[in-house]
C-alpha cells in the first residue's frame, strides 16, 4: 500500500522542533488516502454484488434478507456515487462485471422485493452510467423484457 514517510522539522533557535512538509508530501498523502478509499469503496462494492447474486432457499427469512438489503445498499451507494464511480475504469469494470449478473439474477419477477429493487437499480444505472454503459443496457433490457413474457 502506501508508505507514509516522516516529515523532517526544523530546529528553531529557541530549541524547539517544528515539522517541515514538502509540498510532494502532502500530494503524495492525499494520493495515498484517496487510493485506500477508492480501494476499500471497491472492496464493498464487489461485495455486495457478490451477497446480492448468492443463491439459496430464498424461504429462509434470513437469505431473503440478506439478498434485500444488499441491493438496497447498492441502490443507496448508486444514487449518491460521485463522479469518479462513473469515471473510473476500474468501477466501471466492476458494475458491468458484478452488478449487471447481480441485478440480472434478481430481475425475476417470483421475488417481488428483489425485483423491485433490481428495477430500481436499472434505473439509477440508466440515469447515472449510461455513457459507461451503453452495450450493457442492451442486455438488460432484453434479459428484463424476456423474462416478463
């Protein structure tokens, strides 16, 4: 990850110490905590998508569960993403990777929660990342129509 390096300091004549930052430090700091956070963002997210597309007996109260607050997170997360979410090569990879199979595999209609948040999503992706996502909106709107019929 990134290293942090330890600012030099200059001595006053009065014998204290006062700590000496370069401007290339600074920079370098605030590159750094905006990697780990971009990381870490990155992280949930595939997460997420990954909690959201998880099979099972969606009987089970506690599956169900799961299955709906991962899609209202990423809904949430979607709706208040900042540009470089909508930017950033690697984000964008992600949501055509992991989110269009998650929102996909809960786009049937035998779980009306899952669906309903799945639709939703579709149009926060249409509204947000049309430009980044031009050939997937294709494919849902054809795996999403056909499976209404």
């Amino acid at each position: 990850m990134c290293s942090q390096a330890t600012p030099k300091s200059n001595v006053s004549r009065s014998g204290t110490t006062t700590p000496r930052h370069s401007v290339g430090e600074g920079t370098r700091a605030v590159l750094c905590a905006r990697k780990t956070l971009e990381n870490d963002a990155f992280l949930v997210f595939r997460a997420l998508c990954k909690l959201a597309k998880k099979s099972g007996d969606l009987t089970v109260p506690a599956v169900l569960r799961g299955k709906t607050l991962s899609l209202e997170l990423l809904k949430i997360l979607l709706a208040n993403a900042g540009p470089v979410f909508a930017t950033s090569r690697r984000f964008v990879d992600a949501t055509k990777t992991y989110l269009c199979d998650a929102v996909v595999t809960n786009a049937a209609p035998g779980v009306p929660a899952a669906y309903q948040l799945s639709l939703s999503i579709f149009l926060t992706l249409l509204d947000k990342f049309r430009a980044s996502l031009k050939a997937e909106v294709r494919f849902f709107l054809f795996r999403m129509y056909g499976q209404l019929h």
